[in-house]
C-alpha cells in the first residue's frame, strides 16, 4: 500500500482508469444549481411592474320587491323577470330594485380612485310617458336575498324595512326617462363599498334602489339580466390594480429545483438497487 492509500483511504487512479472528466484542466459540464437559478433569474429578466386594469361585471342576481298589487303584491317574486319597476307611490305601493354582483375572483386586489359605475339601463315608464322623473337613492343591502325566493313581505324574514335592512345612502340620483330605450342610467357607488366587498365577501348584499319621490304614476322600469339575453344587464364597472403574480422566472427556477430533486432520488433508487 503506497502513501497516498495510507493517508486518503481511497485506491489511486491510474490513468486508464480515468474517465474524460477526470482529465486535468477538464469541467464535468454540471449546470448551475436549480435553487440558484429560482433566486438569480427573476433579478436577470425585465421587471413588469403590475399594471391597473378595469373591471366590467354583470349582475349575477338581481329582482324587485313590492307593495304594488297591481305586480303581485308582497307576496310575489320577480328574480326571472325581464324588468326592475322602481316607485314609490303616494298609497305605499313601494317598487323596490335589488342588485348583486359576485366580486369573489378579486380577492386581494385593490379598487383605485374615488368612484365605481353602476350602470342601469333605463326601458320605460309608466305607460311609456317621456319626461317621468323620480329621486333615487341608491343603499347597500344590510341583509342577504335570494332572487329566487325574495319577496317584499319575506325580505329579511319580517318582511322589507327600509331603516333596519339597508345601510346609509350612499347616493342621490335625479333620473328621467326620456322616451329612447334603451337609456344607460349612471350611478356613481364609492369605491370603499365595492372594496368592502372584495376584503370581504359575505358582507356583499348587493344594492338596494329605493324612490324618493311618493307620487303615483311615476314607475321607471330598468332592464334585469334576463332581458335581451342578459345585453341590458345591470353592470358594474372600476379599475383596480391586482394581485402581482410570482415572477415567471422564479416560478421556473422553482420547477427546476422539484426536477433536480426527483433525478437525485431516482439515481439513488437505482444506485440502492445495484
């Protein structure tokens, strides 16, 4: 046994042992670690910043509640009808319009600017008459609904009361029907409620239009999502700006890493076997 097996423990190489690897001055070819590339890529490639984008949703629910006999009355359901009646006659015959939009796909995004648009489009009014006018207050709905079981005497479970079933207002809107349906009817609804709703989806109760003006005769009639195929549904619009996704490249890096460590347990499975 020469000195180098005495002082190492290992057997020398002679040099028809030698694989072209073991050559002097000669590289194994072995590529960068994966756990390297996750974290040096993402630095390498072009930063794309997050950009803000605007969001357009329909109503995935939407119906009227009323007093009005002549619709049915409290007892009556409207989630499949065609038009959302709005009134506030001086007999209490209240048509109520209620709107939710699903927002659950936004989760962690951010709403920007002051404003999002609720946008109504405007089909008629009492007897088709040009020039009706009515105030209209636009509120959330403090408690859930369901378009296909709602009713004025069943919102709630007591049945509907302005005070304990809706929150603040949230807008006043003066709107008039001018006889040219469809007419896109504009409400400004503050950001901070639409942010509510993605921070926190089982507080989303929708919208609630409520008249202000008791007069008879004054009915506007908006179009639901089932009219026209859903082309005149009630829409929502605002721009946020999303949740950044991981960097493509770290992701790679990432799969890298996985591949690497499933070669490495495979070579050992067969080394074990041998």
């Amino acid at each position: 046994m020469n000195k180098l097996t005495r002082i190492t423990g290992f057997l020398p190489v002679r040099h028809a042992d030698r694989r072209p690897c073991d050559r002097p001055g000669h590289t194994t070819g072995r590529p960068p670690s994966p756990l390297l590339l996750a974290l040096v890529l993402p630095f390498l490639l072009p930063y794309q910043p997050v950009r803000a984008a605007v969001v357009h949703l329909t109503a995935t629910a939407d119906t009227y509640i009323t007093e009005n006999p002549g619709l049915g009355g409290t007892g009556s359901i409207h989630g499949s009808d065609t038009s959302l009646w709005l009134a506030r006659g001086s007999g209490g015959n209240r048509e109520i319009p209620l709107v939710r939009f699903d927002l659950t796909g936004l989760a962690g995004a951010t709403v920007n600017g002051a404003f999002a648009q609720l946008t109504l489009q405007l089909v008629t009014a009492f007897n088709g008459t040009p020039g009706i006018t009515q105030t209209v207050s636009l509120r959330e709905s403090l408690v859930g609904w369901d378009e296909a079981t709602t009713s004025f005497a069943g919102f709630g479970g007591t049945g509907f009361d302005e005070a304990a079933h809706t929150g603040p207002e949230l807008l006043n809107l003066s709107v008039t029907f001018s006889g040219s349906p469809p007419e896109p009817v504009v409400f400004d609804l503050p950001a901070s409620v639409v942010q509510g709703w993605i921070d926190d989806p089982a507080s989303n109760h929708g919208l609630v239009l409520i008249s202000q003006t008791t007069l008879n005769q004054t009915d506007l009639v908006f179009a639901s999502r089932e009219r026209d195929g859903g082309t005149l549904a009630p829409a929502l619009s605002f721009d946020v700006t999303p949740v950044p996704l991981p960097p493509a490249a770290g992701l790679l890096g990432l799969a890298l890493l996985a591949l690497s460590g499933l070669g490495r347990r495979e070579a050992g499975s067969r080394g074990g076997a041998g």
